[in-house]
C-alpha cells in the first residue's frame, strides 16, 4: 500500500480511537525509545570526564539530554538523532544497538514532515527539515510549531533498538536526582507493552538560561524507537523563550511519540540485532562502577547513588559532612588521540603519564570545584577520575573539598583493575 494511503487509513484510524479538544493531539496508542544520547539518559551524567574525553575522541561522547549530563538529561543516550536534536551529554551505544540506521528509502524526509503535521494540529508547523529511511543517520524529522501561544522547536528521530537489550533499558532509565536537575520524570509501561519515559527538564541544567527542554523516549515490543524533544523557544540554543512551557504537555507528548504514523518509516528500518551479538566496547575490560566502587575508601564514607556503563561510572559519595560526586571514564587506544593534552603530565617508572589539575566546576554551581586526575598508560589505555564537592555541579557546592583527596583519585586512576 503506497504510504500516502497507510498515512491516511492511520489517521482515520486514530480519529476513530480517541477524542480531541482545539488543540489535542491524535491520541494513538501508548508507547516510546532511544541518544544524546543521549542520551541521551538521560545515562544522563555530570559530563565533566566526558568532556575530557570528548578532547581524545573528537566527538565520540556527544549532547543529549538538556545539557545533563547526564540522560540527559535524560538523559541519553542510543538514539539515531541528528545534531541539531542534541542536548547535552550521552555515550555511544555500548552495543546492541543497530549496525545500520538506514533504510531502503520508502519514506522520504518530505513524508515524515506529512506525519509531523498530522500530529500537530491546531497550529502552524514552518521551517521543517528532514530525512527519509534511506539517510545514513537514520530518519528524523523537525520544525518550529505554533499553536498560538508561542514557537516552539521540535523534532523526532527513529530508530530500532533491541527491546530487551541494555541499551532500550538506559533511555528509559530517569537521570539521577542527585547529578541532573529536572523538573519531573517518569517510566511507564504501556498496556500494548511498549515503555515510554517522559523527562521535563531544561536545555542547560544549571538554567542559565530559561529553555526548557522536554523529551519523550518510547520503545516498542518490536524494538522500535521513538525519541522526541521539544522546547520553549524557536530553537533549542540562542533563541528567546517563547511561551512558559514546550507546547505538548506530558500526556499530549506520550500520544504523539506513540503513535502508529511513526511504524511506516520504523519498519523500513533494519532490525537492530540483540545486544548478546553486538561487539564490547573499545574500554570494556570490567565495569566501570563495579571497579570504581571497589576502589573508593570504606572509612567512614557511604555511596548514596551510583550509575553509568561500560567505560563510564559515577558515584556520589557520602562521609557525613556533606555529599561529593566522583566520576570515571575509561578508554582504550588514546595515545595518539589525545595530542598535547597530557602536556605537563608527570611520568612514571613504566611510562605511565599522571596529569593532575584542580579547577572551578564548569556546570555553573556556586563554588564547585572539580579535581581530576588523568591517566595515560604507554599503550594508549586511559582512565580519568573526576571528584566534586556536590553532588550535582549545577547546584551550589555542599562542602570545602571534594570527599576524596588528589591522593586517593590518583590511586584509583593508577589501580590495574580497570583492565583486568
């Protein structure tokens, strides 16, 4: 059936299921997916060794997830979103996630703008852009939306993922409280089994500026992945706010991001293969929180959350007088990458490079300090370990210094367990 006519039996099909108001959406079905990842999750984390990696990878640790650092916000991320969607810090899949995004090209870019409009009645759409199945990002599509009371920018992109893999589990995950600050967020699982998780959070987390960005992820039995973000402002960065709030509110967002108009370009899309296929990552040796958490002094001091994945881990740690964010990230093949930023580096006996700084936070947290100790071995293997004296580097410091010393980070960069 040519897709103007499935695109016209969904709708019919959706205007037969549920009721409108002037300004609600086609409630279709229940569900939800993905980056950024972003997040992405939200794996949304504090972003400070993730920005001293993205220095070594060019890029490979890229924004999801309204600055969060974490998802991202959320959070996140393991979503095929294009650049413009990103907001804030997510990982690149662990594995598990498709080895391609592209499909054969039976859904053009111009179709998914058809599908953006059907979904947003009420208002105008303008200055819409797109990809089809067949792009080598994978399909999106996104505009400015103006239901009267405000422009407002937002845009989805789709993907496959292995439903019951751990990277469908990370989008849907909410962020950490204690290292992201949102307004609310919330996992469901819908009654067709499809889980969505809808994040209310902000484009920079430490709300230097008003934008607020909300997200919608939806993973389908079928693996399919719908990830949609919206903001207050006609763009997500550099743009006035508009209105108070994104346009969708968050059971308007839920019925948008599930709806069945989106399968058409999803089914086009290959499978994605499960997780237990898919290659380890290129810093896989152990995992990072289990390592991280093995290594932290046991005097006194408690672990009042903890996340991450793969080569990346965080920690926030409790001695009493105050809680402290410590945070890990751990990467194969580095030595070439890295260039000159291990200058000033100390070296060890064994060649090892130790760089050791002390800075301000750079989250925007009134007298945050961020301690990090840089490892280098001499075949490229390097591990980084940050500490904070917060929890969260977008809010105010909680104590003098960081729970743990230069000292007890260097150990923990140095300890062999990270690649054991």
């Amino acid at each position: 059936m040519p897709f103007e006519d499935e695109l016209g039996n969904a709708l019919r099909r959706a205007g037969d299921d549920f009721t409108t108001d002037g300004h609600a959406l086609v409630e279709a079905g229940e569900q939800r997916g993905r980056r950024l990842v972003a997040r992405r999750r939200a794996t949304v984390v504090g972003g400070s060794v993730l920005a001293l990696a993205a220095i070594a990878t060019g890029g490979a640790y890229t924004g999801v997830f309204g600055g969060a650092g974490g998802s991202g916000g959320p959070g996140q991320v393991n979503v095929a979103a294009p650049p413009e969607l990103s907001a804030g810090p997510t990982k690149a899949p662990a594995g598990g996630g498709p080895t391609s995004r592209t499909g054969s090209g039976a859904v053009s870019g111009a179709q998914l703008v058809s599908v953006l409009q059907a979904l947003l009645p009420g208002g105008k759409v303008t200055n819409t852009r797109a990809r089809g199945t067949d792009a080598s990002q994978g399909p999106s599509v996104h505009g400015v939306y103006d239901d009267g009371g405000g422009a407002a920018e937002i845009g989805v992109s789709l993907t496959r993922t292995d439903p019951d893999g751990r990277t469908a589990a990370g989008v849907l995950e909410c962020p950490d409280a204690n290292t992201l600050d949102y307004e609310d967020c919330s996992t469901e699982t819908l009654t067709d089994g499809s889980k969505i998780m809808i994040f209310q959070g902000y484009e920079y987390p430490d709300r230097r500026e008003p934008t607020k960005l909300w997200r919608a992820t939806l993973v389908t039995k079928q693996g399919f992945q719908v990830e949609v973000m919206e903001w207050n402002a006609p763009a997500e960065k550099g743009a006035k706010v508009s209105r108070p709030a994104p346009p969708l509110d968050p059971a308007r967002l839920k019925a948008f991001a599930a709806s069945p108009l989106w399968y058409p370009a999803l089914e086009d899309l290959p499978a994605a293969p499960p997780e237990g296929r898919a290659s380890a990552p290129a810093s896989a040796g152990a995992d990072a929180r289990v390592v991280l958490e093995s290594l932290v002094p046991k005097n006194g001091i408690t672990v009042a959350s903890r996340g991450g994945e793969g080569g990346y881990a965080y920690l926030v740690l409790d001695d009493g007088k105050g809680k402290s964010l410590v945070q890990v990230n751990v990467q194969e093949g580095m030595g070439d990458a890295l260039g000159g930023h291990m200058g000033g580096a100390a070296t060890l006996p064994d060649g090892t490079k130790v760089l050791e700084t002390k800075q301000p936070g750079e989250k925007g947290g009134k007298g945050v300090v961020w301690w990090t100790v840089d490892t280098l071995r001499p075949d490229g293997r390097r591990v980084v370990v940050s500490a904070f004296n917060t929890a969260n580097q977008s809010k105010p410091a909680t104590r003098k210094d960081p729970v743990l010393t230069m000292e007890q980070l260097r150990t923990i960069a140095l300890d062999p367990k990270w690649f054991g």
